[in-house]
C-alpha cells in the first residue's frame, strides 16, 4: 500500500530544486533556468539531482556501470503544466486564455507561426549574453487556423519615403517598376505583396534565421526544428505564389536544418524541381576553428528550386580559374593561311619578345615574370593553343573525315568551317583548341574561366565586414556571392524578392545590376539597416562589393514603407516596458483602443486583477502580449477609410495606387 505522507515525486523535485539559489527569484522556482541549466549539464545540477534516490532513478540511465543523465526526459518533465503550475498559469486558465500547449506543427502543419520571439521570451531558457543586449521586440506565437480570420489580408502601407541621389523625396506616386523596402512582418507583408506581385517575381533569394542558436542578424534563433519548420513553411507557401512560372528561390542554410528544409522545399515546390544543391565555402581552416572536435565545417549551403522545371533556363556563368598550362603552344605565323601553320612553345615566343633565350626568361624578368607572362597570354590569345585529342564516335562525319585527312598528312593543318558553331583545325589527327576561346569577361577583365560547378569557393571576399558601409561582422553573405546568384537567376529589369533583407546585401547588388527588388524586414538595425546601406547606393558613396566590378557609378531610387500598426504597436510598448507600473499603464490603453483576443471577457478579467497583480513582471508581460489579437497586429487595406485607424488622404492614396492599379505608368 502507497504511502499518503510520501510526497510526490513533482514535489520532492520543486524542494530539491530549492536548495539552488541560482534557480529561485522572489520565492518561485525559475523555470527557463532550470532548463537552460539541464541543456548545459550543468555539473552542480547534475550533483544535486544525484544526491535524491528517486530522482537519480528517473532521470538516470545507468549504461555499462556508468549513469548518464537523460536531459530531454529531464526537461519534458519540468516542462510539464503540473510541474510549477504558478500564479500565471492558473491565471491564464481562469480567464480562458490558456494555450493546448501542442507541440505538432508538422503533423496537419496548418498552424502559422508568425515570428521569432522577442528577446524576453526564449525556447527552453536558451538566451544568450548577446540576446540581453537587444532591443528588437519579437514574440513567438503559433496560431491555429481556426484562429485566424483576417489575419492575412493585404495591410496598409504607411510612412512613405522616396530616396535617390538628390536624398529623401515626398512620394506623389507608385509605379510598378519601383524597388520597395517594407518595414513590417514578412509573413503578412508577403500577403500583402500576393495581391499585386503574384506570378511576376523573377528570383527570391533569402538567408533565414539558420536555428543555430547564434544568429548575428539578433533573430532569436534557438527554434526546435518542427517550430522552425512550420515558420519557413508558412513563408515559403506565399513565395511560391510570387515567382513567375520560369522563375527560382535561392535559399542560404547550414547543415544543421538542410535536410529538414530540403523535404519542406519537395512538398512545397516538388521534387522535380530540385535544381541543385551548392556548397559555398565560408572561411578558411584557421584560428579557433581548428580547436573544434572532428572534421572542421568550412560549409554553407544554396538550396536552389525552380518553380516550373520546364520553364527555367539559368544563364551560363564563368567563374576565374588557373590557366590551363595544357595551353602552350604558340601559332608563330598564324596571319597565313593554316594550312602553312608552324608551332612552337609559348616560352620560346615569349623569350623571343623580350630578346632572350627562353633558359635566361626567370632571371631576366625576376619577380614580374608570372604577371608578363599572363600578359603575354592575354595578347596573344588567338595564336596560343593546345592540342587535344577527339572521339570520332562522338562528332560528325566530315569531322571524321578532316581528322583522319590530318593524320594522313601531317605536314599541314586542316581546317572545317561552320557557319553557327566554331571551326574545327586539325594537324596530325589532334583538334586545336584555342586560348581566347577559354577567356570570358568577369568584372571587367577577360581572363581565364571555367563554368561554374556546385562548389563555390570564390565568394568571400576578405573585408566582407566592411561591404556596403555597414559593420554587422557574421550573418551578412557577399555582394560577390549575390552578383552569381542573380546573374543565375534573371536578367537585367526582372524583379527580384528577399524577404529577410537584413543589411540589404541583396537589394544593394540587385540596385547595381539593373534589376528592381522588394526587400522585406521586421528588424531595425539602426546605422546597419538597409535603407543607410541603399542611400549609399544610390549616392555613390558605396564603394565596396561589386561596385567596381559592374561600374557603378549611382543613380536610380526606391521607396521605403511599413505596414501600418495596430496591434504590433501595443506590442512594442509592452516589449519596451520595464516595470509593473508601465504594463499598468499600457494596459489601460490597450483596455481602450487595442483588439483583444475572443477568449478575453474583460469582466472575468478585472474580477480577477488582484492575481493579475501577483505574478511576476515578465508574466504579465508575457500575458499582455497574449491576450491581444494577432489577426489586427496591422490595419487592414479594406478598412483604410475607418476612422479608427486615422488613415491620412496622402496615404489612402498611395495605397490605391499600390494595390488598385491607378497611376502606374
């Protein structure tokens, strides 16, 4: 028979747990950190689970007389509504605002997770030292569909800004050919962009949040994988309906969710039109990576889908590469008639220029012999050649028949012209190949070039930190690495959408190619926001990245907007909060102007506001946030005459310009 008196296991941990001043504040057992103490091993924990019969069986695994702590079984325990079930919790269920607390976004996966969580509110305890430091105001909320009704209609576009060489302008109109920046939510703002654009995007390219726990780019990004999933997913299902029919995505991750996203990208896009998978070599192996365990990841990845297979055709991209030293023979008179050809080596040519025997070359030129060298190929292209050998089973016949000539007789070279490809020269049964066939203009200069494979490992230059006048260190990717992806992917007009902007590296290579673009962004990144990097752009004062490359010289503009807030205010007051009082006080606006969950009665509510009062600040923080509705977190286009919502004329305007189509020239 049980004994009554016998305390619980809950209970004989939540005493236990006591014991650790590290996990107390004001009273009440601290939750996030006792998980976030377990996802570290932390070594007194451990100690101090040990020290309890009961609680050393459950969490304990003991494996060839060795106990090993089962963490996750740990945190699934603690993370359980019994465990703890505070003054917020039983708040929350007396009001009807409790959550199901499901944790299974990939099984119907028709949730829609709407962003990342601010900076308070972090998975499993997982913040970081850099993570206190942020100002951002995020929350993660996962709303099922039968809670969202409007949450996805098009939103108003407010705050207005037209910037080009000049600076900033008052927009009169909207055209469609204007490259836009949108401060807002990017899961409504691709909604809100499905109206207008569907069908017409070109390429997206985008760099997420890659769930690594290290994210410089101040997303929270310690997501478990089905949470992270469901969030892409909900995103990438809008993107699809943008791209044009012969359109692509381009989309940057580590190793850590490749996997995961490349199944989510075959259920979304089809397998079919998995393009290719790209290797883009990061950094060097150096410094402390070098101390790490195992083999040392140098590694990010491109998942490239096309939207229709048989519509996409990427353009040819030559990448520089060694000279082939295969080439190096030398046409001495090759203004005759080729069939009077006479060779010899590059080096005698070369040695006979500057007036030496080709054994005295290294001596006579000293450290500028490798550069005269390459000058030398590069005017002499069309007479520098190598010998190669041909299969006759895979040409035509009359090159068969050329071929076999040349080797019959080989005192001359023979030659097969063709009117829609390259001539074919044969002497002594080998083909020629020539130099200047080999060389492509890259950035300006013709130089030796290959195509360009899977494994990209040219495009990461050594002051990325410094590109496009903005100081972010990690996250940002290369001007040069976006100049392939969109050179790949469109041509010159095409529209081109990112909708994790960040810095703005992708509108910032796409302003310099000739392409429009609509970047999307939630964050303020304050001196290293995109719009202080586009200014620089159109202003000429970026010199850095691909500007030379492309001679760029400035010119051109685009419009900066936001989606119009409603709700998404009253949560970045709240986010800004730092006492009771505050909350207080933003309470009793929201109380008044703001839309309020269904589930709220506001009677129930003030009946019970002394409990309200009870829980901790970062609970009622929390709570604030939850109870206020995510389908009014913007206003929504078909209410821009409420008076409500104090739409301004200027702004009513342009939004009809925007979504109705009016003057658009």
């Amino acid at each position: 028979m049980a004994d009554s008196n016998k305390p619980s296991l809950l209970e004989e941990l939540k005493c236990l747990l006591q014991k650790d001043v590290r996990f107390i504040a004001e009273g009440q057992l601290l939750k996030n950190i006792i998980v976030e103490h377990a996802l570290k091993l932390d070594k007194d924990l451990i100690r101090l689970l040990l020290s309890k019969k009961r609680i050393k069986e459950r969490f304990f695994v003991e494996v060839d007389g060795t106990l090993v702590f089962d963490k996750d079984k740990f945190i699934s325990f603690i993370d359980n509504k019994q465990f703890l079930p505070d003054s917020y919790t039983a708040f929350k269920n007396k009001i009807g605002l409790t959550l199901d607390g499901k944790d299974d976004y990939l099984k119907e996966r028709k949730d829609v997770v709407l962003v990342w969580p601010y900076k308070d509110c972090v998975l499993e305890g997982g913040q970081t030292k850099e993570d206190q430091k942020r100002d951002e105001i995020f929350w993660n909320e996962t709303l099922a569909p039968d809670e969202i009704d409007r949450l996805f209609e098009p939103k108003v576009l407010t705050n207005f800004k037209r910037f080009d060489k000049e600076g900033e302008n008052k927009v009169s109109e909207i055209k469609d050919t204007d490259n836009l920046l949108i401060k807002g939510n990017n899961l409504l703002a691709l909604h809100s962009l499905k109206k207008k654009f569907a069908g017409e995007v070109k390429l997206i390219y985008i760099d997420p949040p890659y769930n690594t726990g290290n994210d410089s780019f101040k997303y929270n990004d310690s997501f478990n994988h089905s949470t992270w999933l469901a969030f892409m997913k909900n995103r990438l299902e809008t993107a699809y309906t943008l791209l044009r029919n012969d359109g692509s995505i381009f989309i940057s991750i580590d190793n850590k969710e490749l996997g995961y996203l490349q199944v989510l990208m075959d259920e979304i896009f089809g397998k079919e039109n998995n393009k290719n998978l790209i290797t883009v070599k990061r950094s060097s192996v150096s410094g402390a990576k070098v101390i790490n365990p195992g083999v040392v990841n140098l590694s990010e990845y491109l998942v490239v889908y096309s939207k229709n297979t048989e519509s996409w055709k990427p353009n040819k991209i030559f990448k520089k590469r060694k000279r082939d030293e295969r080439y190096n023979t030398f046409i001495a008179n090759v203004d005759e008639n080729p069939s009077k050809w006479k060779y010899c080596s590059v080096l005698e040519a070369f040695a006979d220029e500057q007036g030496v025997r080709k054994s005295q070359l290294r001596k006579h030129l000293n450290d500028s012999y490798d550069m005269e060298l390459e000058k030398f190929y590069l005017r002499n292209s069309d007479r520098i050649i190598r010998f190669a050998a041909v299969d006759e089973k895979s040409v035509g016949e009359k090159v068969v028949e050329i071929k076999r000539k040349s080797e019959k007789d080989d005192s001359k070279t023979y030659v097969l012209k063709r009117e829609e490809h390259l001539d074919y020269y044969f002497y002594k049964g080998q083909a020629l190949l020539f130099f200047h066939n080999r060389l492509i203009n890259i950035d300006g200069e013709k130089v030796f070039a290959e195509l360009i494979s899977d494994i990209w490992n040219d495009v990461l230059p050594n002051d990325l930190h410094n590109e496009g006048g903005v100081t972010l260190k990690k996250g940002k990717k290369p001007e040069k690495m976006l100049q392939r992806i969109i050179q790949l992917g469109s041509e010159e007009g095409d529209l081109i959408v990112d909708f994790f902007v960040g810095s703005g590296t992708s509108c910032a290579v796409a302003h310099k190619m000739g392409r429009q673009y609509i970047g999307i962004e939630q964050l303020d990144y304050g001196n290293n926001d995109s719009v202080v990097r586009l200014r620089n752009v159109v202003s000429n004062k970026d010199k850095s990245g691909i500007t030379k490359a492309v001679n760029w010289k400035g010119g051109g503009n685009f419009v900066y907007c936001e989606l119009m807030e409603w709700n998404e205010a009253y949560i970045e007051q709240i986010g800004k909060a730092r006492t009771k009082a505050d909350l207080a006080q933003i309470w009793e606006v929201i109380k008044e102007k703001a839309h309020i969950s269904y589930k709220i009665e506001l009677k129930v509510f003030d009946k019970n506001a002394g409990e309200f009062e009870q829980i901790s600040f970062e609970d009622q923080r929390k709570f604030l946030l939850e109870l206020l509705d995510k389908n009014q977190l913007y206003v929504n286009y078909c209410e821009i005459d409420d008076t409500d919502y104090k739409v301004s004329e200027e702004d009513k305007k342009l939004n009809k310009l925007f979504y109705g189509g009016g003057n658009n020239g």
